[in-house]
C-alpha cells in the first residue's frame, strides 16, 4: 500500500497547530497572574510566544520564522527535559521531550 502524499500538507499544518496548543495549554497557568519574579513565567512566555510565531511561520512564503520558531522551542524544551530529568523517563519527563522533538522537526523542516 503506498502512503497517502496527497494529506502530507494537511498533517504537516495539523502537527503545527498541536505543538501550538499544547505549549499553550501547558504553560497557560504560568502566565496568570504575571510574576516577573519568576523563571516559571519567563520560560512560560517564550514558550507561547514562539509556539504563535511558529503557526504564523506557516502562513509565510519564506521559512525562517519556522526555522528560529522551531529552533527555539527546541532549546528551551531540551532545557526544561534537562533540568527535570532524574535518571529514568517518566511521563513528566516526556511532557517536554514530545515537544522539544517537534520543534526539531520544524527546525530542520522549515514550511
């Protein structure tokens, strides 16, 4: 059976606006109430602010807003995966992993 190439754009926008909801359902609770006191909120903030920036990278003719969108979420997923990391993956280690894997995806992918 050959793979269905047609939906290949179709799953390629579907894969962006889940990372965008993800990371915004996820870090949505940090946001409010505004603690500038806090690392949770800075991390929380980029977070969001180029999980939008990566769906309206989509929207562009030109790729590099994906290209730093994704770079950037990877880093600061791979941070997050790093600092909470105890040894063992457990599934509060792979809520950052997941992602940080996406945003390599659309780091190396581009549009």
């Amino acid at each position: 059976m050959k793979p269905f190439k047609a939906g290949l754009p179709l799953a390629h926008w579907l894969l962006r606006i889940s990372l965008v909801l993800y990371i915004v359902l996820l870090f949505f609770k940090d946001l409010y109430p505004m603690n500038f006191n806090s690392l949770q909120f800075y991390i929380a903030a980029v977070n969001c602010l180029f999980a939008i920036l990566l769906l309206f990278g989509g929207l562009l003719s030109k790729q590099n807003l994906t290209v730093v969108s994704g770079m950037a979420i990877t880093i600061v997923f791979a941070y997050l995966f790093a600092t909470n990391f105890s040894g063992v993956v457990s599934h509060g280690t792979m809520l950052y992993l997941m992602p940080c894997f996406l945003g390599f995806y659309f780091f190396t992918k581009g549009n």
